[in-house]
C-alpha cells in the first residue's frame, strides 16, 4: 500500500510539473509588459467597436427595420476576427521562437533543464492563452449580436469554437516554421510564405458563413452532421499534434532519437486513419473514405521520405545505449530511430500496407474510389519516388561523403526537378516544343506519369521505374546490410586493471 501510494504520489508531483509550466508564466509575463500584444488587442476592440457603432448607426437612418442585421454584424466580426487572430498571433509567436533559436538566445533551448516537449507546449499553451485574450474581447460583441435578428447563440458559439480550433492550428504551424534550422534570410522567407497562405482561412469563414445562413440547431438532428464535425475537430487535432511532434524533434539535441516520437505519431496516425476510412466505409457501403485515406498517405509518404534520406547514418552514444539487446526486439527498434536505413523500411512497410488493404477494401465495396488506372498510375509514382531517393543516397555518399546528411534530400529534389524541366528545354532550343512533344512519353519524369491523356504509355513508365528502383537498391544494398551490421548496443566496458600495490 505505501509503494502505490508513494508511486501515485510520484505521478501527482511530475503532473503538477507539467501543469506549472515555466515557459508559460515566462512567456505571458513578456506579453503582458509587451506593447506588441496590447496595442494589438486595443487596435481590434477600436475596430469592433466602430464596426458595430456604423452597423446601428446605419440602422438608425433606415426607414425600414433590417431582420439581418445581427446576422450581418456577426459576420463583420468573424471577418475582423479570423484576420486579426490569423495575421497577428501565429507571427508573434513564430517571432519569440525563432528569436530564441539564433545563435545568441539559445540559453532557453540547450542549457535548461526543460525538456524539448515542455518547451513546445508552453509556447503553444501561451498562443492559445493570447487566442483566449482576443476571443473573450470579442465575445460581448458576438453576444449582441445574439440579441439582434439573424443569428442565434449556438451558431455564434459553434462559430467561435470552430475558429478556435483553426487558429490553433495556425500557431503549432508558425511554432514548427521557426523552429526549422535555418537562417534569419530563409526564416524570413518563410514567414512571407506562411503569411500568404494563412489565406487558406477564407475556407473555416466560408464555412461560418454557411452554419450561419443554415442554422445550427436544424443540424444537430442529423446524425451525419456531428460525424463531420467530429471527423473535421479530430484531423485538425491531428495536423496540429504532427507540428508539435516535428517542432519537439526540431529542437531536440542531435544526439537524442528524434525519429521515435515522428514515426510513432505518425504510424498511430495512420492506423487511426485507417480504422476510420473503414468504418466510414461500412457505415456509406462506398469506397470514397477509403480512397481519401490511400492518396492521403502516399502524399505524406512524399515528404516523409525526403526527411529521412537525410538523416546521418552515425549514432550517437546515448542512442545506442537505447538499442535493445535481443536480436527480435533490435528488428523492431530498427525501424523507429535515427538513420536512413531504418526510416526506409518503415516507409516502404506502410505503402505496402496501405496499398493491400485499400485493395482489398475496394475490391469487396461498390463505387471503387480507384480504378486500374488510378491504381498503376500510384505504383507507379510510388516506384519512382523512391528510386529518385535512392540514387540520391547513392549520390550522396558517392561523391559528397563529406557534406551533412541534408544534402541527399536536396540531391533528391534536383534529380526530380532536373528530369522534369531538362527535356523541355533541350526541345525549346530546338525549336521542337509543343503540347504533343509535352504530352508524349518521357521516361523518368514523375509528372508526366498523371499527366499523360495516353493510358498506355504508363505501362513503359510502370517497367522503367521498377528496372531503375531495382538498379537503386543494388547500389545501396552494401550500404544498407552494413547499417543493419552496425545497429546493435555498444560493448560493455572492460572493467580497469587493478593498480599495483606499492612494495
């Protein structure tokens, strides 16, 4: 009874750890002294309060009543809502990161005793708190507007959770972009990035628009409804928990296994996926959710794969000491640490899982999501994805032995984007360019695959990129029994000969 109570009392203490996280109190007390935040926050109440002072106003001078106006004041502050927490909160927490990641404010992220993940999620949990701050500003506005004709207080509550959620996830992005280890010139660059495509915003205002125009409460009957809202709070929870993931590996220090908690989140990602591809799938008797779920992970395979062809291959001595010593166990752990090799393997694993059970689903369910085209058109881009990723490897370790590891995903995106634009080029200085010439076979270019009108040419691409992946894993199949050589825990230590006793 006292081991329980003193191991309870152990989880207590390391939860309250968690809870008083101080990153947060750090994070708000500068935001509080800050005139950033509060100049922010006083500039969007003068905005909402001229908005709605010009929306009665206008009303007043009406000769007839309006029975939209609150409907059309609510919709004016979502507008200024959506843009102000968009635009302003997700860039002034990517700022207070990538400021602690230069070369001269890395105290925070290398010296303390924090651990990666609570440092992520004190900056999280401090934009969500600032995201709180805008919100509740704004929430006696949206509560008027409840009072007015047009708008009912579970839509404008439904509304505001559903932006919350979004905004959010805008700020687990902008942690991730300022957490890349780049240079101030290409973090600023991606800063003008992100800004453009917080646009993408439009679409959850969009959607407002018609919760709002709809009703809320003539949804909540419809079973289907609370289906995809949960479907679209889970995917937004699970983008969000793969940017935490990636900006925790991020900052982690390079002799710490990054790999594990990527692939791990994202297997259960995938499994969850796919346990709700088939139930969606029995639920409809159609197909569609399981070929949503099969072009979704060939599309993050994409990515996945330049990430991992550009990890060392050298293990640290902290991750070999983690290595487990039975051969059965060391098979499994291969494919869940650092290095290229095992990264390859668990890539390969999950397309081919996911290629067989999606085949098999279609094949049992009517309305098939994919047809045999589709099908040999995704092998196909499949086989020249990683036959481009291999040759990069070969390429890498053939010639810039000496350059960091991230040079083969570089390596890769050239011999794909070379391919791609050389043909063209040579055909234009030849004066031979046309949309034919285009639209005709070109083996080795990944695009002309989808794009050819000709369904027979997939056939010769289909035999030219299985024969060059077969070439590729000849070439680094020396490479990779020597990785699966070197996976294994270091020795123990000899114990030191004893000293000689003086005569």
């Amino acid at each position: 009874m006292t081991a329980v109570l003193s191991r309870m009392r152990s989880h207590f203490a390391h939860w309250r750890e968690w809870e008083l996280n101080p990153i947060v109190i750090k994070e708000l007390r500068q935001g509080v002294r800050s005139w950033t935040v509060t100049g922010m926050l006083l500039l969007f109440l003068v905005v909402l309060f001229i908005a709605s002072l010009g929306f009665l106003i206008t009303e007043s001078l009406s000769v007839n009543a309006s029975v939209e106006l609150g409907g059309r004041m609510f919709t004016t502050f979502v507008v200024i809502l959506a843009g102000a927490s968009v635009f302003f909160i997700p860039l002034y927490t990517g700022v207070r990161v990538a400021s602690e990641r230069q070369a001269n404010g890395l105290d925070l992220l290398y010296v303390s005793t924090l651990s990666p993940a609570r440092i992520i999620l004190g900056k999280f949990l401090c934009s969500a708190y600032i995201v709180l701050l805008f919100f509740s500003a704004c929430m006696p506005f949206m509560a008027f507007t409840s009072l007015l004709r047009g708008v009912d207080m579970p839509t404008v509550l439904f509304i505001l959770a559903f932006l919350f959620l979004i905004v959010c996830a805008a700020n687990l992005v902008a942690i991730f972009l300022a957490c890349l280890p780049a240079s101030r010139p290409f973090k600023v660059l991606f800063a003008i990035a992100g800004f453009f495509l917080s646009f993408w915003i439009i679409l959850p205002i969009g959607f407002s628009f018609f919760i709002m125009r709809s009703g809320i409460g003539s949804m909540m009957s419809d079973p289907n409804f609370w289906i995809r809202v949960f479907l679209t709070a889970l995917l937004a929870v699970g983008i969000g928990g793969l940017f935490f993931v990636l900006s925790v590996a991020l900052i982690s220090p390079p002799s710490a296994n990054r790999a594990w908690p990527v692939r791990l989140y994202l297997t259960a990602c995938w499994l969850l996926g796919g346990g709700l591809a088939l139930g969606w799938c029995v639920r409809t008797g159609q197909s569609d959710g399981m070929g949503v779920w099969t072009y979704s992970t060939f599309a993050l395979l994409v990515p996945a794969l330049l990430v991992t062809i550009s990890n060392s291959d050298q293990f640290s001595f902290r991750v070999r000491r983690k290595i487990p010593g039975s051969r059965l166990k060391r098979w499994g752990a291969f494919l869940c640490f650092n290095g290229a090799a095992g990264g390859l393997c668990w890539l390969v694993l999950l397309a081919l899982a996911t290629g067989a059970i999606a085949f098999r689903a279609m094949a049992r369910l009517p309305g098939g999501a994919l047809d045999d085209d589709d099908w040999r058109k995704l092998i196909t881009l499949a086989l020249y994805v990683f036959a481009y990723s291999l040759t990069a490897l070969f390429l890498h370790r053939t010639f810039f032995p000496q350059r960091p590891a991230k040079l083969a995903g570089l390596l890769a995106v050239l011999l794909v984007a070379g391919w791609a634009l050389l043909p063209p080029a040579i055909l234009f200085f030849i004066n031979e360019l046309s949309w034919k010439t285009v639209d005709s076979l070109q083996l080795g270019n990944i695009f002309n695959v989808e794009f050819n009108r000709d369904s027979g040419h997939v056939v010769y691409h289909e035999y030219f990129a299985a024969g060059w992946l077969l070439l590729a894993v000849a070439l680094n199949l020396k490479w990779f029994l020597r990785q699966l050589q070197n996976f294994h825990p270091p020795a123990a230590a000899e114990p030191a000969p004893p000293a000689e006793r003086p005569a």
